[in-house]
C-alpha cells in the first residue's frame, strides 16, 4: 500500500481520543481567533485617528504580522515530532490572547505594533497544527466537512463582530473592547491542553520516513503539492478573512463616502457569509470531489469583485458585490486545505501543512504589503479600486493552477458510512 493510500485510513480510534470533541475545543479556539481577526480592522480605524498614521502603515502592519506568523509556520514540520500538538496548540493561544489583551496597554503606535506581531505569532499554530489534528483525526470522506466545520466554526466569532463589534468599540472603547477577546483566548488554550489527546500516528509516522530535510524533499517531488502551494499563494491575493475584510471597510468609507453606520452593516453582511460558505462547500466538495468547488468558489469570487468595482456609488450593486464576495472568497481555503490533506500522506502531513500555511500566510501576505504599497502611492481614491482589481485577477489565475492538480478518487474518499458516522 503507498503511502497516499495508506492516508485513507488515518488511525483515530486510539483511547481517549474524541474527533468531535477536538473538532468542537478546536472550532472554539478558531471563533475567538477570527473574532480577533474580524475586530482588527475596527481598531485599526481608531488606532488611524489616535496615533496618526496612515492606511498604508496600517496595511503594512497587517502584512508584517501576517508575514512573521506565516514563516513561524514551517518550524512546526520539526516541532509536531517533538511536542504534542495540543501542547503547541496551547502555548499559541497564551502568547495569540495575552497579546491581543496587551494592545491595550500600548501608549503609541510603535509598542502597540510590537504586541500586535507578537500576537500574531502566537496564533500560528491555528492552522498548520490544527488541520493537521483534524487530518489524523478524520477519515477522508469526513475530512472535507471537518476542515470545513473548523473554519466555519471559528467564522461564528467572525460574524459576532462584524455585528457587534462596532458597537462594542463605541461602547466601552478599543482598549476595553481587545482585553475582552484576548483573555478567552487564554483560557480556551489551557482548555484544549486539559481536554484535547492525540493518537500520535503521524509524528511516529513521520520519525518512521526520516528527517525533516527529507519530509520537505519528498513534498517538494510531488508535482501536486507544488500546484497546490502555488494556489494558495495566488488564492491569498483575494482571501476573505485578512485581505477582503480589511479592505472592503476602507473601500466604503474612504472612497465611496458610505456612511459609517451603513458600512458597519454591509461590513458584518459580508462577515455573516463566512459560517455557512465553507460548510456548504465543504460538504459539496466531499460529494462532488475538491477540484470542481475549488475553481468555482475562485471564479465565482472574481465575479464578486467585478460586481463591487462596478457598482460605482449604487447601493445596489454594492450589496449584490458584498453578497456575491461573500459566497465565495471565505469557501476557497477550506477546501484547498482539505486538499491537501487528502493528498499528503501521514508520515509528511505536518511537513506539508506547514510549508503550505508558511506560504499562504507568509508569502501570501505579501499581497497586503504590495497593496498597501498601492495605496501609499496613488492614494485612497485610485488606489484601492486598482487593489480590488488585483484581486480578481489573482483568483482567475488561481483557478488555472488547480486544473494540473491530480486529485484522489472520491470513491476512496466517499465509502458508504458506517451505522455509527451517519
């Protein structure tokens, strides 16, 4: 049996182990997560008008915390054969939550910056460590939903704020309001260490295939993890969470004059569509296979922001923009990670998730610099529409480099479940 078949049939029955309460513990952990990530750019809107700066230094702080956070990704091929996951997944959500609270104490930008990256960095381990979690966890007819349940899990906290995060801010302020979702994130991290166990099959699998160097060669021959890694970096130029949703709201304030009350409600609209686009696409992919979601979700995304950029000043066509991006930029991630994880075999899953992650996040968050960059240079008014512009070409691109993927037979993926599955 090869080791891509042998991935089929991933080891979850060990004592103790609970995919559905991991799979819960972890989708907890995600929604306060992105709760932070969707409060972010509230509090950036202040931080502009408290500490004086710009747009441009803002995107480019985004850029730089999504950056370190992503290259801090790839050590954990080495750390997953040496600490548990959960262990990692909890000394992330200390250092993610303790410095999102310690945003508050910040007296100017610069300090408030430092944390702010820190903070970042503490949430590194969310992506490569928990899929990884979840793949081993999961066989592959379920792992599609799985993956899927987790991002849209962790989009309940997204779409918490996009409703109430506005008001939040107005009510108790953005100092207040960065404590409030920093210390939960600290105290699901100690719960996840307490609760979550592991069977352990893929870090004695991956001791089992040899070193580290060799795990990254062996994900580095095959063709179909080098289309998939070129995707994401392409994907990440039109991502929801982090590149959309950071835009989307300068967009509407700065050059369309929405009023600020109006934009706040298409803002959270945006935002709401992020819980149920991936589990649709998730289950959708784990029926029809991931290659056809994958390159519908980017083209139909691609539409999205063709519509917004035409809307002009039309409410209208604003809010079919927003309705349509929100369909399908928050679908994609899900299911190329899902991907992905049908693809790599257990002995280099980690291996390969982190080097997938260091590139979407890392590299990837590169777009957010050359955007911001964009904006520095021509300015809110022609800058940001030539961003949204960009944004449809990527995710057309994107598409394209999913086609040479060589992706599993759904019926290895899709046997008939058994009673106790259903």
């Amino acid at each position: 049996m090869s080791e891509r078949a042998a991935s089929a049939v991933p080891a979850h029955a060990a004592a103790g182990v609970r995919p559905g309460l991991t799979l819960w513990l972890l989708s907890i952990a995600h929604a306060v997560n992105h709760a932070q990530a969707v409060l972010l750019p509230l509090v950036y809107l202040r931080v502009i008008d408290e500490f004086g700066v710009d747009v441009g230094t803002i995107a480019l702080l985004s850029a730089a915390g999504a950056f370190a956070s992503g290259i801090v990704q790839l050590s954990f091929a080495k750390l997953t054969r040496v600490v548990s996951r959960r262990r990692l997944l909890a000394a992330g959500g200390i250092l993610f939550g303790g410095g999102f609270a310690g945003q508050a104490l910040m007296p100017s930008f610069w300090p408030f910056a430092l944390v702010n990256v820190a903070s970042r960095i503490g949430g590194a381990p969310q992506h490569p460590v928990r899929n990884g979690l979840l793949a081993e966890q999961f066989p592959p007819h379920r792992r599609g939903f799985a993956i899927s349940a987790h991002i849209a899990g962790g989009n309940v906290g997204t779409v918490v704020i996009a409703l109430a995060g506005a008001w939040l801010i107005a009510g108790v302020g953005w100092r207040w309001t960065v404590v409030l979702f920093g210390v939960p994130a600290v105290l699901i991290a100690l719960g996840i260490l307490l609760w979550v166990r592991e069977t352990g099959s893929d870090r004695h699998a991956a001791v089992a295939h040899g070193s580290v160097r060799e795990a990254f060669a062996t994900i580095l021959r095959d063709r179909d993890h080098r289309w998939i890694y070129l995707t994401s970096v392409l994907g990440g130029g039109g991502r929801g969470l982090g590149v959309v949703n950071l835009f989307v709201l300068f967009y509407l304030t700065r050059v369309i004059g929405v009023e600020q009350g109006l934009a706040d409600l298409m803002y959270g609209a945006l935002i709401v569509f992020s819980v149920p686009a991936p589990l649709v696409a998730g289950w959708l992919s784990d029926r029809l296979g991931r290659k056809p979601l994958i390159i519908g979700v980017y083209l139909g995304g691609a539409v999205g922001f063709t519509i917004f950029m035409l809307a002009g000043s039309s409410i209208a066509g604003l809010w079919a923009g927003i309705v349509v991006m929100g369909l399908f930029t928050f679908a994609e991630s899900p299911q190329l990670q899902a991907l992905l994880a049908d693809i790599a075999p257990p002995a280099v899953r980690d291996a390969s998730f982190a080097a997938y992650f260091t590139l979407a996040f890392g590299v990837g968050s590169l777009w957010v610099a050359v955007y911001g960059a964009i904006v520095e240079a021509w300015g809110d008014q022609v800058g940001l529409p030539v961003v949204f512009w960009l944004m449809a070409a990527t995710f057309v691109v994107a598409a394209l480099a999913v086609l040479p993927i060589k992706e599993p037979p759904t019926a290895a993926r899709r046997p008939r479940l058994a009673e106790h599955e259903l």
